[in-house]
C-alpha cells in the first residue's frame, strides 16, 4: 500500500497549530481516515457482516512526546483535553467526552502490557462531528495508532487497534457501539467483515474502483440535530438483545432464522412489535451484505444498486432508524432521503447511512445527474450538505512528509 504523504503546507500548518498549543516542535505526524457504511445497516452489533470503507476525510495529528505521565491533546476549535495517565478507570463524569476516549484507549494498551507515555497532539478533521462518518471513530483510531507506534513499537495490528477503540467506546464513553466503524478506519480500503468471531472479525479487501461506474459517491448531510438521541440509538441493539434473551442467545446470528419466525407470536407479546421488525432487518441486511460484495467482485454494479436501494427500504421499514420516536415536525433524514429520490430520477441508489436518525444518507449519482442532484440537495439543506468522497486506501497510519 502506498505511503500517505504530509504535503508541506499541511505540515507547515500543522507546526503552526501544535507550537500554538504547546510552545514546541512536532516531532511526528499521524492520521485516520472517516469511514462510509456501504451496505450492513446496524449488522455489526449482531455479529453479521458489513461492507464499508475508509474515506479520503480525515482527522490528523502533529505529535511530540512530553517526557511526562498525561496526554494532552488540543483539537482545533475545542478546549485542551488532559489525561492523566496513573487513573486509566472508568470515570462517571467523563461519560460521552473526548477525555473518555482518550482514557479508554491508554487503558486498553495498558492492559495489553503496553507501558504508555505522555505525549502532545494537536488535532485537525475534516471528518466533522455528526457527519455520520463516523468522526469518533476516526479520534480514536489516531489515538490507538499515536500509542501503538510511540510507545508499542507498532506491535498491535490494525484489527486489533480498531477493536481498542470499540472497548473505549464501549467501556469508557458509555455507547453501546458495534466495531464496524473503527474497522473501516483501522484498515483503510474498502472491506467486507464478518463479525462472526467477535475476537477475530473476519476482514477481507474487495477491489473495486467506484470511480470506474459512472456514479459518484455521495454523503448527504441531512443537518439534524442530535440532541437527545443516545436512547435512539441504544435501543436498536436493545431490542434485539431483547428477543436473544427469549432464545438464550447474545446476538440475533445466533438465532436460527426459522425458530425466529415460528416464535413472532410469544415475540411480540414479549419484545414488542418494533424489535421483532428491527430482527427482520437483521436477518435480511445479513443476507443482502455478501450478495452485494458478489456483485462488485463481477462486475455487476447495476445490481449492487438494486440491493443498495433493498438496504435503504429495510432500514426505513423494519428497522426504523430514519425518524426517532414521536418526531412529527422534525424529520431530517426522511426529508434528505425523499429529496435523493426525487433527485435522483430513478436512478443510481440511496440508503440511510450509519446509525441513523439524526446522521446521513448515501447516494450513487450518475455522473451526468452530480451537478443538478448536488444543487438540488444544497439548496434544500443548506450549501455544503452534499458531500463528494472517494474511498482512501490507507487507514489509521504515520504519515510521510513530503520530500
């Protein structure tokens, strides 16, 4: 895999911010890409299978070691975060803070023996908070690579970092995530992971160019608020935890899909109508993951739309991941989602993307459409909500410098 290189001017930039922050040089300069969930809408907490991958938007760091037992890392735009490195546990008040992630991932290499530093990082992203890109899990792979490489000797491999990050998720901030996410990042490239062995994810390369079919990928920011959504989001695995229960499972991959539908009458009177639809999905977004990396692999991208439009109505209809709760006037992700449709002339495809309910949608735009489609859903969301990507073949990395 080729190298990624730190342009001069970034690194010129970089500097800047770092001897800003903390009156030094940089001595060593980090980056992690954001991620896209191409097809396995809320699989990976269910050990199922995904497609995602690596995105050329990223978050990157120019580093120093300070020689001391805190980490101090000043994000551009945000308060300086310092953790001290003699209390790596869980602390109530950090709950859903960046200093939690920061703790998690110093307290997981520490118990893998690792006997980690303080160092300095000054932070920039293009990876933007909420974008369902997955901004967190990119902080966290740069972290985990941070340590890996200046205190680990890079000893850890990038499924593992991704799976440090997921316990700091996990474990320290308080979200109930799967490892989708940091995978896509860790790895880089577009990936196809079978979580079925929740130690040993099985992460496979698919080769194929998007930029070869005549579409564009894009991310579609449907710009809602994200407020108060934790419980959204932590009941779809909760509801599915809900129906393992009555099977004495953990996860629906578990289940047999036939003593699934022969119980749907104990079921709903159990777990509820909503986590017996979310289930369908499950079994159904499973099934759809390993047809659509079959139809990339020939060459069938016609029928990788039609199975990428098959996710988007599953999670719209079973899932129910598009409009939380008794949300009546707000409805940001089914307004986004009818405006690709009318955009989009019945053609290329688009899904909900990630987690869902406040986040974004994807869409593959015709090439000849890109130009009325993006100034279609700018215009209706705000300039700047229509995002142009392409997939980025490094993942979490230290970056060369320019020569």
């Amino acid at each position: 895999m080729a190298a990624l290189i730190l342009s001069l001017n970034d690194k010129k930039r970089l500097d800047a911010g770092f001897a800003a922050a903390f009156d030094a040089a940089a001595e060593r300069y980090f980056s992690a890409p954001g991620r896209t969930e191409v097809s396995g809408n809320h699989t990976d907490h269910q050990r199922g299978r995904v497609l995602a991958g690596a995105v050329n938007l990223d978050t990157v760091a120019a580093v120093r070691a300070n020689g001391t037992d805190v980490i101090r890392v000043q994000s551009k735009g945000y308060p300086l975060c310092q953790v001290r490195l003699d209390a790596l546990e869980p602390v109530e008040a950090e709950i859903n803070s960046t200093p939690a992630l920061i703790r998690g991932v110093a307290a997981r290499f520490s118990q893998l023996g690792c006997k980690v530093g303080g160092f300095d990082a000054y932070c920039e992203s293009t990876v933007l908070p909420g974008s369902g890109l997955s901004s967190s899990a990119a902080f966290e792979v740069l972290i985990g690579t941070i340590i890996n490489h200046l205190y680990f000797d890079g000893r850890v491999s990038q499924p593992e970092i991704a799976q440090i990050g997921q316990y700091a998720e996990n474990v320290f901030f308080g979200k109930p995530c799967g490892l989708m996410d940091q995978t896509a990042s860790a790895v880089g490239g577009l990936v196809t992971i079978d979580f079925a062995d929740k130690d040993h994810p099985d992460i496979r390369p698919v080769h194929f160019d998007f930029s070869t079919t005549g579409h564009a990928l894009c991310i579609i920011d449907s710009r809602a608020d994200h407020a108060d959504l934790t419980d959204e989001y932590a009941a779809v695995p909760g509801e599915m935890k809900q129906v393992c229960a009555y099977f004495g499972k953990e996860v629906v991959t578990q289940i047999r899909e036939e003593d699934f539908y022969a119980a749907i009458p104990a079921l709903r009177e159990t777990c509820g109508d909503r986590a017996v639809m979310r289930v369908i999905h499950e079994y159904n977004e499973n099934r759809r993951v390993p047809q659509q990396v079959a139809c990339l692999e020939r060459g069938d991208f016609e029928g990788f739309l039609r199975l990428t439009k098959e996710s988007g109505y599953s999670s719209w209809m079973y899932l129910q991941n598009v409009v939380p709760a008794g949300y009546v006037k707000q409805q940001a992700m089914a307004v986004a989602l009818g405006l690709c449709e009318h955009y989009l002339q019945g053609r290329g495809a688009y899904r909900v993307h990630g987690g869902g309910f406040a986040g974004t949608v994807q869409a593959f735009v015709p090439f000849d459409l890109l130009e009325s489609f993006r100034a279609g859903i700018d215009a209706a969301l705000g300039e700047g909500a229509c995002h142009v990507l392409s997939i980025r073949p490094q993942g979490g990395v230290e970056m060369e410098v320019e020569a």
